[in-house]
C-alpha cells in the first residue's frame, strides 16, 4: 500500500462515489429550502409578522420573494436544473436573511443560526463553483 493511496483511497462502493455524494449533497440542502419554503406557504401570515416585526418594507412582497427562491430553489438544487445560479441565489439569500434576522449575537439562538445560515450558504457555493454533478439535469444537457 502506497503513501497516495492512503491519502486518497478509492471508493469501494458506487454509494460513495463522488457523483452520488453531490448528488445527497444537493438532496440534503435543497431539503431545507424545501422544508422552509412549504412551511411559509402554509401559513404565511407567520411569516408575515415575522419580516414585519424586523421592520422590512414589504414584508408581502418579501413572503412571496421567499416562497419563490426557498421552493424554486429547492427543485433546481434537487433536479440539478440551473443548480450553479439557484445554489448561488440560494447562497445570497441564505446570507442575507442571516446578516438581516439572526444578527444579535449577544443572544446565543440566533448566533448558531446565524452560523447555520453561513455553513448552508458555504456548501451552496460549492455547488455553485464545481456544478451539480453527474446526476442532474444539468449532465443530462452537456
């Protein structure tokens, strides 16, 4: 056994080939938009007071920007049609809406969501920067 091997072993299933990571990558990120996004449509008047309680102007008009990026960028994550730009929308949006309603960090609830924001938008740009992978739409059309 060599050095390189060590440091690189190959895959000894296809469940852990680097195709089938991003693609549980793009399923397990784009689950969480999918979730938030469903639970706004479900009952957005919660999510009405919240925004309105930050004092946003708009806070209509922001609820139905929210629903479109979280759902619409769940499906183009998961299906991996357009994943480069809905994962950077997604990364912007994750870093914003962190920056705008988690930015006491005096109050250590908001602090770790704030750093859960971050680490979402992080994997995100990753999408955004390698691609989808094989296992998307995206392949399907190059």
């Amino acid at each position: 056994m060599s050095l390189a091997s060590l440091a690189h072993p190959r895959p000894r299933s296809p469940l852990f080939t680097p195709a089938a990571a991003a693609f549980a990558g793009r399923l397990l990120l784009g689950g969480v938009f999918a979730i938030s996004g469903g639970e706004k449509l479900a009952d957005p008047s919660a999510t009405f007071a919240y925004i309105e309680a930050y004092g946003l102007p708009a806070p209509a008009v922001a609820l139905v920007v929210a629903i479109f990026v979280e759902l619409g960028g769940a499906l183009a994550l998961v299906l991996g049609a357009g994943a480069r730009a809905a994962a950077g929308l997604l990364a912007a949006f994750c870093l914003a809406t962190g920056l705008i309603f988690h930015a006491d960090l005096s109050d250590p609830g908001q602090a770790i969501q704030l750093l859960k924001n971050l680490a979402i938008a992080g994997g995100l740009i990753q999408v955004a920067v390698f691609g989808a992978g094989r296992f998307s739409l995206d392949a399907l059309r190059a």
